[in-house]
C-alpha cells in the first residue's frame, strides 16, 4: 500500500493532451523540482537525474490502453551508491 497517491483521470483532446505531456516534458528537462497540474491543483516532485521507465500499449477489442510510468526512489545514496543507512 503507497504513502499517498494522487489519481488524474480527464479526457482531453489531442491538442490538449499534447501540451500536458509537453509541460511535463519541460519540467523535467529544467531543474530536479518538477511541478505537475492534477485536477485544478499542483503537485511538486523532487525527480532525480536517473528514472526507471516502463510503456505497455494493450489492446483489448476496440479499446486501446498506453500506460507510460516513471519511478524512482526517494531514498538518499551515500557516496558509495549505497542506500543511507536508516535512523530508528
């Protein structure tokens, strides 16, 4: 079970769809702050300079379904590139 999650669901036009993935697109190509409009509010991530990517398209009947999803950890790394270790 996650700490938080936040779910967008809408449905847009390409036009609009486009300049979504475009804002994100530019968010994450400037600094490690990345702000993200989810319904009506935003949402601000610290993203690292390394992401796990995962896209899977499935097609069931006439329905078609592209999931595109980004992880990475939030976990700070010693110099060594190992997990810090946890007080507690």
């Amino acid at each position: 079970m996650s700490d938080v999650k936040i779910e967008h669901k809408a449905v847009m036009n390409r036009a609009e769809l486009a300049q979504w993935i475009a804002d994100v697109g530019k968010a994450l190509s400037g600094g490690g702050t990345v702000a993200i409009r989810l319904d009506g509010s935003t949402v601000e991530l610290e993203v690292p300079d390394r992401v796990r990517v995962e896209a899977e398209v499935e097609v069931d009947g006439d329905e078609i379904e592209l999931e595109l999803e980004l992880k990475w950890s939030t976990a700070r790394k010693t110099e060594k590139g190992s997990k810090a270790a946890s007080a507690g």
